[in-house]
C-alpha cells in the first residue's frame, strides 16, 4: 500500500471547499506521457494554479500504473523546482469498477471516480459505495456520476444521454457519501460535441451550440448546496487546431466544442471540477502535424515534442486564467 502523502499529492476536499468560496473550478487535465505532464504542470506553475492529474482506464493500460504513479511524484518536485508548491491531485477518471479503483486507491492516487452511470440507480448506489466506503478509510475522495453524457466515456461508448435528474441527487449522495458529483448537462466526450446542423450562427458568423442546461445545474444546487458538481466532456475544440490539422494533412470533420463562456459560467457556480482532455490532444496533434509538413527532413522527436508541449502549457494556461478562473489560487 502506498499512500498518496507519502508522494505530497492531496485529495480534492480542501480543493473544492477553496474552489466552491472563490467561484472558480479546478482544471482536471488527462495525462499519458511526459510532455503532457510537463505542460499541465509548468501552466499551473507560471498561473499559480491548484490543478488535477487525470489518469483513465486507457492511460493506466498505455503507460503502466507504476510509471504514472512516480510520474505523479515527480510532478510534485517539479512544480516545487519551478517555484510554487501547487496542490496536485492525481485522479482516476471513469473508474469502471471495485477493482480499478482499490488498485488505484492502493498505488497513490488521492483521487478516484466510479463511474457507474451507465448502471441501473440501485446498482450505481452499491457500486458507488463500496469505493467510498473502502476510499475514506484512506482518506482518497471520491467522485460518482449521475445522468450519462453522450460521446464516448473512456471505453464505454454512450450513443444515448440523459440528463441528470435533479429529484436523485439527495438520495444518492446521502447514500453513497461521494465527495462530489459530475452530472450530465449537456456536455459530451470527445472532439465531435456538436455537428454544425445542431447549432445556430451568431451576428459574426460562429457556430454557437445549444445551451447548457444550466436549469438542471440550478436545481442540483438547489438540491445539495455547497455540494461539489463535476462538468465531464468540457473541451472547446478551438477551431484553429482543428483548421491547422486539416491544413496540415489530417482530416477531422466539422465540429463544435462547449463555449468558454458557458464554462466560466459554470466555473463560478458548484462547478468545481472541469474536465478536459480533447483540447489538448488537438492542440498536440495540430503542433506536431505542423513541424511534420514545414519540416519534413525532422527525425528527432524533441523538435515536435518540445514544441507541442509549449502549445499545451500556452493552451492550459489559458484555460486556468479565463475559462476555469482558477488562477492565482494555489495558495489560498
Ligand atoms: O473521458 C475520457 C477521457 O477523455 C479519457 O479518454 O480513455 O481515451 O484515455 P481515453
Ligand atoms: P473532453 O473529451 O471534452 O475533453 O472531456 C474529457 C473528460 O471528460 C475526461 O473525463
Ligand atoms: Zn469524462
């Protein structure tokens, strides 16, 4: 058993009573490799930010729990090297069993989700349970799901989403006893949110999609005040890396991603936790398709990787500062 303090990360308690006071949301950004770390971390640094590591099913199989888990360690002297010892957490996103979240539990993470959304409610509740139950006794927080998100939701693909029903949320958190709780509102994983046809164009041109439901999130408030809400699938899908890949030989389809403007608003309610992950595999992809076609005689993996680490950290630190409102809270 190795316990997250011994790596100095900390779990998302005091993260979100400071969030839910200051009216801001802490930034979760997904993580697989090195460069990708180094730019969430070195964006939170320069921004003074709180942030969370994000770790999915599909990281955990890509790169090894116990690589990300030093990795994690790793991050905490880096930020402190860096000159700002940030809050990190590092959190186990859509865990989809008892299993994956004791082993996570049990390798350093401060942080897991169950997601077991897709369940039925009677089932979610037992599943949800059993983590928190076996989590508290560690002191890691948990996040449970309510209402499915449309998108894919890490292996599970979900071709069908409901809204959160604001009328379970009591009864749920009661009963499980999560930490927080990420509801569906509209939002949906991965890079195709909104085809142009479901959106309208606004007096300049852009593609503006449907509203968030910020009705249900009022009434899930009204519900459980003071109770942290999580926001899964909030990439923006910034139409220039969209226009950059397919002006550099990629081929993505028109798509329209979750206004900022919608998730500052979010950001400033019980919305403590944001989610994104898209944003940044396309700000990556977009940066090294770029240096493969102005460069393609470039072999060595630093010149496209060091760059696209630089659009990433630019890209989370934008973020932090005007979506999230996170910055400058590190130390509060
Ligand atoms: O919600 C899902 C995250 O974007 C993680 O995606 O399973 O491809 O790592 P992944
Ligand atoms: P995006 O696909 O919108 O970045 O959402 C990521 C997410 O919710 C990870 O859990
Ligand atoms: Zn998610």
């Amino acid at each position: 058993m190795i316990s997250y303090k011994e790596l100095g990360l900390v779990n998302t308690r005091d993260m979100f009573s400071k969030a839910m006071k200051g009216k801001y949301a802490v930034g979760a950004f997904n993580f697989n490799n090195m460069e990708q770390m180094q730019a969430i971390i070195s964006a939170c640094v320069e921004t003074k930010a709180p942030v969370i590591l994000q770790v999915s099913k599909g990281a955990r199989d890509y790169a090894n729990i116990n690589l990300l888990r030093n990795m994690a360690r790793g991050a905490v002297d880096y930020a402190h090297e860096l000159g700002c010892d940030i809050p990190i957490t590092l959190h186990l996103d859509h865990g989809d069993s008892f299993k994956t979240a004791k082993d996570c539990i049990d390798n350093g993470f401060s942080s897991v989700m169950i997601d077991g959304s897709s369940l039925p409610y009677e089932e979610n509740v037992a599943l949800t349970k059993q983590v928190v139950d076996y989590a508290h006794e560690h002191d890691v927080t948990v996040e449970g799901e309510l209402g499915v998100l449309a998108g894919i939701e890490d292996e599970v693909s979900s071709a069908v989403s409901h809204y959160t029903r604001p009328e379970e949320v009591v009864d749920f958190a009661t009963r499980t006893g999560v930490d927080s709780l990420a509801i569906s509102i509209g939002t949906s994983h991965g890079a195709y949110k909104f085809t142009p046809d479901q959106c309208t164009r606004n007096e300049e041109g852009i593609l503006i999609p449907p509203p968030l439901r910020f009705d249900i999130l009022e009434e899930i408030e009204k519900q459980l005040p003071g109770f942290p809400i999580v926001l899964h699938g909030s990439s923006s899908v910034p139409q220039e890396y969209v226009k950059m890949i397919n002006e550099h030989g990629g081929k993505l389809a028109d798509s329209v991603g979750i206004p900022e403007e919608q998730l500052r608003m979010a950001a400033k309610s019980a919305v403590c936790k944001i989610n994104i992950d898209s944003d940044g595999r396309l700000a990556m992809t977009a940066t090294i398709r770029r240096i493969f076609d102005e460069k393609p005689a470039e072999f060595d993996p630093r010149k496209y990787l060091g760059p696209a680490r630089e659009e990433l950290k630019k890209m989370y630190m934008h973020k932090n500062i005007d979506v999230l409102g996170s910055a400058g809270h590190a130390l509060d």
